[in-house]
C-alpha cells in the first residue's frame, strides 16, 4: 500500500461476502491509483466413493516374484512436472475449464515458440460460465503448453510456461 491510501474495511468485507455469495474465489476492484483484490480458497474437492477392487491372486512363490517384471508407473501430467512457482509459469488464478483460442475452430491465442507481451492474452478460463482472459505475466517466449484445449484446471495449476 503506498503511503496516504486508505481503504474502507466496509468495502473490503463486502467484496469477501460477494464472493461467499456468489461462490467466487477472487474479485478485483481498480480505480485510478487505487486497487482491491480480495481472494478466497475453493471448497476443497469432496471424491466420491470408489467400487471395491475384485480380491487380489494368492501370493506367488519367492521365486517367481523375482522373475516378474516390475510394472512401470504410469507418467504424471505435463502440468505436475513442472513447479507453479517458475518465474514463467502462467499459472490458473482459479478452477474452471482452460481454453487456448477464443472460441471453438478459431486459431489459439498463442502456440509454443510464440512471442508474447506482458498483459497479453494467452487463454481463457470459463468458471460459473464466465469466460476470464489470462494474461501472460511477463513478456518473453511461450516454451511449453501444459494443458489442452477444454481441459479442466485447479487454482495455482500451471498452464503455460513463458520463457
């Protein structure tokens, strides 16, 4: 805050019941010099029970688990190998479904190798069916496109990395 402004703590405590009411996790409020953000953390995900697995086969003997092959772990998603705290990552300020071009056949806003300007639109997140522009946080080379088109991002998850 710089030195001089003041903010109304009645405001601020009606902005954070807005978005309790209206199930938002962030709202921005920017007025000449002057700029509120208030963010609240999503509910956590409730998983829904999973189906009992079928029992397991007897034991094998000794000497034949040495002879099985060690399975291999499936890989990790794109997004899960690299850290949301990369100077680079655009990261998603909240969940909802990520789209990379402005609507559905027409090109995408950017594709890797790409030069962007800080402040330019490089996707857009759809939550509660509204369509929030993600800018790129700095100016650089878009090096890695973590996601798909329609694929369903988490708040802080990156998405894009901008080299």
């Amino acid at each position: 805050m710089t030195q001089g402004m003041s903010f109304d703590p009645a405001a601020i405590r009606e902005l954070a019941k807005i978005l309790r009411e209206t199930d938002l996790t962030e709202i921005e409020l920017v007025d000449k010099d002057c700029r509120i953000r208030v963010l609240r953390q999503p509910p956590p995900v409730v998983s829904a029970p999973v189906a009992a697995l079928p029992p397991m086969p007897a034991m094998a003997a000794p000497a034949q688990l040495a002879a099985t092959p060690t399975p291999v772990a499936p890989p990790a998603s794109l997004a899960a190998e690299f850290d949301a705290k990369n100077p680079g990552a655009v990261t998603s300020p909240m969940v909802g479904v990520a789209y990379l071009s402005p609507e559905p056949g027409a090109a995408p806003f950017v594709t890797v190798g790409a030069r962007v300007e800080v402040g330019q639109t490089v996707l857009l997140i759809e939550a509660m069916k509204t369509f929030n522009q993600i800018k790129a946080p700095k100016s650089g080379t878009v090096t890695r496109i973590l996601i798909e088109n329609g694929t369903p991002v988490e708040y802080g998850e990156p998405m894009m990395l901008v080299e």
